[in-house]
C-alpha cells in the first residue's frame, strides 16, 4: 500500500514534424519526418504499416525497416 503520491507537472516541446507516402515493396508506407534544432531531419517509418507489409510480403519487420531505409 502507499501512504503518499508523488505529483509534478512536466513541459513538453514537440519537434515540427510532417508526414510521407514512401512506396516499400509495392506497398504505401507512412513515413514521419522531424525537423531538428540544427535544420537537419530525421525519418521513422509508421511501426503498423510496417508490420502490415511484412505480412503482406512475407518478409521480416526487420527487412522491411531496411528497405525502408534505403528509399528514403
């Protein structure tokens, strides 16, 4: 059991992001895009269109977060 709840407010500061339509396999995948501090971007593939490609071509995930890689 607790006798005390710790409680304390947190700021949060979301990078400006955008979203993309790459093709993987002959698959629509999303892609996010974030703008950082410096100019500089970085992307990170949507996890449930990845997963949903993987099945739908037999591949791994981890395969597919390859290709993914390389078309960006």
């Amino acid at each position: 059991t607790t006798i005390g709840v710790r409680r304390f407010e947190v700021a949060r500061r979301a990078l400006p992001r955008s979203e993309r339509v790459v093709s993987v396999l002959g698959h629509d995948l999303r892609v996010k895009v974030v703008t950082l501090p410096d100019g500089s971007t970085r992307a990170k593939p949507e996890a449930d269109d990845v997963v949903l490609i993987a099945r739908a071509t037999g591949r791994s995930v981890r395969e597919v977060r390859e290709e993914v890689r390389k078309s960006l």
